[in-house]
C-alpha cells in the first residue's frame, strides 16, 4: 500500500477508503482538455477500473491543455494514447478504450456498466446524452464545461439530487467548443482536476459533493461564486417515462442553390435541412469522397471554419478536388437566424 500512503492516512481516506477507490469503476466520455488531468488524477488515486471514451484522433492544437499526448502522437486515437500513459503511472488500474462516440444507441448499456460518469466533452448534445442515460441507469455524474476564460462544474442525478436538464431544460445553438472560442491550456486543467476532486468524494462517500449546486469560476478575474439548482421533477420524470431525449437543432440554409459539404461530427449542431448538403465527418473523407460532386461549387463548412480547411487541404492534395471552397467562421455564417 505504500504507492497510497500519503492518502491512507488521511481520515477521510484510509484502508476502507482505497478498497473503495479499488473497487470504482469510473467512465470518461472525453479524453481531452478536461479528461486527460482528471484521468491522470483519478489513476494515481487508484480507482480500480477506468472507462475511456473517445472517437477523435490527436492534433496538433490539442497539446497546449491536452496533457497526456505528445507531439508523436498526433493522428493517433485519443483513448489507445491516454490507455498507454496512464498504465505507465499505475500498472494496477484497469482500463476499458472506447474509439466511439457515445450514441443513443451505446450509452445506456456502457453508463450501467460503471459507478460514476465524468464528462469531458465539449457539445451540448453529448451532455443531455449522459445526462438521460444517467437518469435512466441512476448513475451520478460530473459535469463541466468551459467558454473562454469561464468555467462551470457540477454534479447531477447524485442521491436523487438536479440533473442537467433542471438547470439547462432547453439547448442552446451557441457554439461552446474551444475550437470556436479558444481557452488557455490552464483552465480545462483546473476545471478537470476539480472533476476528479468531486468523483472521489462521491466514491469516498465524505465531504461536500456539489450536487445541487454550479461551481462558476473565472480564471482572469480570479474569482468563484456558486450558485443553487433547483430540481425540476417533471424534468426527471419526463426521461424516465420516456427514454434519452436526442438534441436535434434544424436551422434553414441562406443559399439552398449551393452544394454543401458539413465535416463535422454527427453529434455537432445545428444541423442545416436540404438535399444538397453531404454530411461526411473528417474521418470518413478518404471512405467517402466519391460521394463529393467534382464538377461545381462545394461550399465545406465546419463550426468554425478551421476543420473544413484541412478537409480541402486533404480532398485536394489526396484526391484532386479542385472545386471546393471554405466557409470562413463556420456554420453560423450560412444559416438564417
């Protein structure tokens, strides 16, 4: 026991408390800002078997907060990295990779298979997704999120505690992602770090776990304040009579005439409607490009505008498509309201 020692002698740890970090099973639907300090943490606690999710591969912008990958691993999968660094720190963990995206379809039967959910993803879709298999499988999780220099934590469905949905009941269309917005390499680390904090208290069972409860924290101001949730039951009812409730965002096109090419994730929103918009992830282009037309104008966007630049760089330079044009600032510029 000595790798725990300094934990055990603390009172509210002690040999009880590491065969119950032992015993946890922890699922992390994110490895990357967020998931990465908080995986690192939760490993050199002991938690005894650790689920990590995720579908993206490295990039190289992801290295600046992203603190498990390297400059090797770029183009590699997210989750076979982190499995990779993280048995380095404690071969005595057990991990479970998930190269997937969490879906309607996968998230109940994954969630019922672990203690506790942290979230490290970066959408509003993929948070009410955790958020109804959680309540379904009556499973507590971690939540966080980040926009700028501000940062949001929080634990739901802890105790028959507020979920999500009471303190968010309907989506937003605005875009979160640090891509769009940018964030210093720091704030996802403290915000991660204070995620594994409330998963082992509420393993632990000891302390304050902030459920009922959202953490705001500004990092340039240096300040933290935290506000009261209250529960909505008919929330909660609605998802359990009812099952997963998907997010889905129909917004119109300005220019319906135009060729579309969308190079997001399925799960990122809004989803424009029309018969000429192609939605084929950055994964999928080299699989799928035939379905690309070659012969006209293919406007490809992303949220952003960065992602959908790398897309042509790639269907250019790999597959000599000469036809296609980026749209600057992402999605919000093409769509009505």
């Amino acid at each position: 026991m000595s790798r725990y020692d300094r934990q055990i002698k603390l009172t509210e740890v002690g040999p009880e408390g590491q065969e119950k970090l032992r015993d946890a099973k922890v699922l992390l639907v994110g490895v990357g800002g967020l998931g990465c300090p908080a995986a690192m943490y939760l490993v050199g606690a002991g938690v005894g078997k650790i689920g990590l999710m995720d579908h993206d591969k490295v990039d190289l912008s992801n290295l600046h907060r992203q603190v498990l990958f390297q400059e090797s691993d770029v183009g590699r999968s997210k989750a076979t990295v982190a499995k990779e660094r993280l048995e380095k720190q404690n071969s005595e963990v057990e991990f479970e990779v998930y190269q997937e995206p969490l879906t309607i379809e996968n998230a109940e039967n994954i969630i019922n298979q672990y203690d506790v959910v942290l979230d490290g993803t970066d959408n509003f879709e993929t948070k009410y997704l955790i958020n109804d298999a959680c309540i379904l499988a009556d499973k507590p999780w971690v939540f966080a999120s980040i926009y700028k220099n501000e940062g949001q934590l929080s634990v739901f469905n802890y105790k028959n505690g507020p979920t999500y949905r009471c303190l968010f009941p309907k989506s937003t269309r605005q875009n979160i992602s640090c891509e769009a917005t940018g964030v210093l390499g720091v704030l996802p680390g403290i915000l991660g770090t204070l995620q594994a904090a409330e998963v082992l208290k509420i393993i632990l069972g000891e302390g304050e776990v902030l459920s009922g409860k959202l953490k705001l924290i500004n990092m340039m101001q240096a300040s933290e304040q935290t506000i009261n949730i209250n529960k909505r039951p008919a929330e909660v009812e609605r998802i359990r009579n009812n099952g997963i409730a998907p997010v889905y965002i129909d917004c119109d096109l300005k220019h319906k005439e135009h060729w579309y090419l969308d190079v997001r994730e399925v799960f990122e929103q809004p989803k424009p409607k029309g018969k000429k918009v192609l939605s084929i992830p950055m994964g999928d282009l080299t699989s799928r490009y035939q379905e690309i037309p070659s012969n006209q104008d293919v406007f490809v966007f992303c949220q952003s505008g960065k992602r959908s630049k790398n897309a042509i760089e790639i269907l250019k330079n790999e597959f000599g498509f000469h036809n296609l044009k980026n749209v600057e600032g992402g999605i919000e510029t093409i769509i009505d309201g």
